[in-house]
C-alpha cells in the first residue's frame, strides 16, 4: 500500500512553498493529503492511524493569531483550531515531522510573546522529527537541515545587467516584522529603491512618512498591493539587487531569499545566521548587521558594480537548493521519524515563483 504524508496547511496563496513540499514528498513516493479539521469531519485522515504515513507540519502556531492594527492579537477560533489540530498530532500514529520556520509567530502584541514563543516550543516536543531550513539552528532545535526549495527550478542562468548602475528592489508582504522602515531611515538619497507587495494601512502611512521626511519620494516607490506570480517574477527579472532587511529574531530564513537567489545579480541582507552560512557559498550575497551599515553596503554595491553586473549564480543555487539535495535531505528526516518513503517515482517539473514571505 502506497504510504500517505498528510501535510498541513495542504495550499498558502501567498508562496509556492507548501507546493514545492507537495511534489517533493509525491517525488519520494508518497500519496500527498491535506491535514485540516474539515478533512478530519469528513474521515479523510484514517490514515493517522498508521505508523507507515507520515504528517508535516508547517505555521501551525499562526492558527493562534488575528491581525489587528498594533500587533496580532489572539484568535479564539484561531486558538480551538490549533489545539484540535494539536491534539490531532498528539494522537496520531503516523509519524509527526514539524518544520521550524520561526522562532515564534509574527508580528504578535508583546503581551502575547511568551504564548507565542510556547506554541513552537510545543510543536517541536510533540514532533517526531523536526525540520529546519537553516544548518546552524539544527543543534538547537534537534532537528535535520532541509535546503528549502528553490521557487523555481532550475532558475534561469543570469545575463550580464545592461544597466550601467544597478537597481534594487524589496519584494513580498510589506510587513513590520521586515523592518522596511529601519531600511527608509537609512537609505543613501538618489539611489533608486522599489518595494512592492501587499501592505496594511497603519504601517503603508509610516513608511510614507519617513519618504516624505527624508526627501526619498522621487527615488523610493511603493506599490503596495498583492502582486500576482507573473508580476512577482517580472518585477525580480527586471532588478539587479534583492533586498531583505528583515528583523534577525523574525525567521530563520526568508522565503523571499529562494524566489531571487540565482535570478537576481546580488541579494543585500540583514545579516542572520543563515545568511552569514549563504555568504560562504554564494558570491553574490552581502550583508549588514546593524541599520547604521546599509548605506555603506549599498554604496559598496555601486561601487563593485562593474564586477557584479555579470555574475550568475544560478547553477550554485541548484546546487544548494535544488531539487537532489532537497529530495536527498526529506529521505533522512523521513527515515529518522521511522517513515522510510519509496524510491522517487517521478521526474518533477517547474512551479511558478510567487510573492514570497
């Protein structure tokens, strides 16, 4: 009987992720199914009751959190669905695998930290197995190092920029985790800047703010609104420099980091464990530690342009994140949880980029 891998959430609108995860465990030989309380109503998930299926589980702590104008705040739909679904796991048979993508939920008002901080810590111990998508946390959370997967695969080989200066852009949700207006504050003025993605109102009028205080406005723009997937991956082809400013403490990675590396000429980075690891294997990525260096950074980007114009780091993208290393990485957390899969069955074909977190 083909093995069943139950993964939850089944889609995200917001990335390919979960899409890339899917075809990955159907690569490895198993029958991919969604997790959810409708499935669960409906008897879809007898398969939780075997010790061959496998469940992985991404975000759940985000069940427990509503957006709200100064901070997320609790959710008690939110807070049932994740101990129904807690609970579910905590029952099941199949073995439990939890990807750690955070250290804590986004975003979340302080007086809800330390039940934020809780949900992970409880996802971790009830796992079986724990997955991480940065090497140098995997001691700390006795977890296996999973490439996370590249959005598209393979990325097209980068052309040399024709543009005689670079042009730098920050894509994805425009969100206070992000830390875009620590970057606003310490843009160099005249270098052109575009970030796009969808935003909330609250933080879209303090960014303008700092634009319109700093005199940023004719070289800064802002689309602040969802960009579709073609969108998203025009807008990277159509810019040499990613930048991610985001919080240290916000994520272990940035999914954005996997829709630019290997399409983009340079990624410019708050400098987080794993991009310090990125930095060791990738030529094109920079970084700064503290908002006081961006500017420096930026300028170093301008001035080694005449180099970077034509670097392509495409093939040591797939190398790093492709789909071999990825596929080879789930059989050793499978086998580990005691869920050893099939051999791959399938050759798996490209999935779209999209916004990207």
């Amino acid at each position: 009987m083909q093995p069943i891998a139950f993964v939850s959430p089944f889609t995200n609108t917001e990335n390919p992720y979960i899409a890339r995860q899917r075809e990955q465990l159907g690569e490895l030989g198993f029958d991919v199914r969604p997790l959810s309380l409708r499935a669960l109503a409906t008897g879809r998930c007898a398969g939780l009751a075997r010790r061959e299926n496998v469940v992985v589980v991404s975000w759940l702590e985000t069940r427990l959190w509503r957006a709200s104008p100064h901070g997320k705040r609790l959710s008690l739909t939110g807070a049932a669905e994740f101990g129904a679904l807690t609970l579910t796991l905590a029952l099941a048979r199949a073995r439990v695998v939890y990807v750690v993508h955070n250290h804590d939920a986004h975003d979340v008002r302080p007086a809800f930290q330390g039940l934020s901080t809780w949900s992970v810590r409880t996802l971790r111990r009830l796992a079986d197995a724990r997955v991480v998508h940065d090497p140098s946390f995997a001691d700390r959370y006795r977890a296996t190092y999973v490439p996370h997967p590249l959005y598209r695969v393979p990325p097209q080989p980068a052309r040399a920029s024709a543009r005689a200066t670079p042009s730098f852009v920050a894509l994805g949700a425009i969100r206070r985790y992000k830390a875009l207006d620590a970057l606003l504050e310490q843009w160099p003025s005249g270098v052109p800047l575009t970030i796009a993605g969808k935003a909330d109102d609250a933080y879209l009028t303090e960014l303008h703010a700092i634009l319109e205080r700093r005199g940023l406005s004719d070289c800064v723009s802002i689309d602040a609104r969802f960009l579709t997937d073609d969108e998203f991956e025009q807008a990277l082809a159509a810019h040499d420099v990613l930048v991610l400013p985001h919080r240290a403490e916000a994520n272990l990675v940035s999914g954005a980091f996997f829709a630019g590396v290997g399409v983009v000429r340079v990624i410019l980075a708050r400098r987080t464990p794993f991009i310090a690891w990125a930095q060791e294997h990738l030529a094109g990525v920079r970084s700064f530690r503290e908002d006081a260096q961006i500017a420096g950074e930026v300028l170093r980007i301008l001035d080694d342009w005449p180099s970077l114009r034509s670097l392509d780091q495409s093939a040591a993208a797939v190398a790093q994140f492709g789909d071999e290393p990825c596929l080879s990485a789930w059989t050793q957390v499978l086998t580990t949880a005691g869920a050893p899969p099939p051999r791959p069955r399938r050759t798996m074909s490209p999935i779209p980029s999209a916004n990207r977190g």
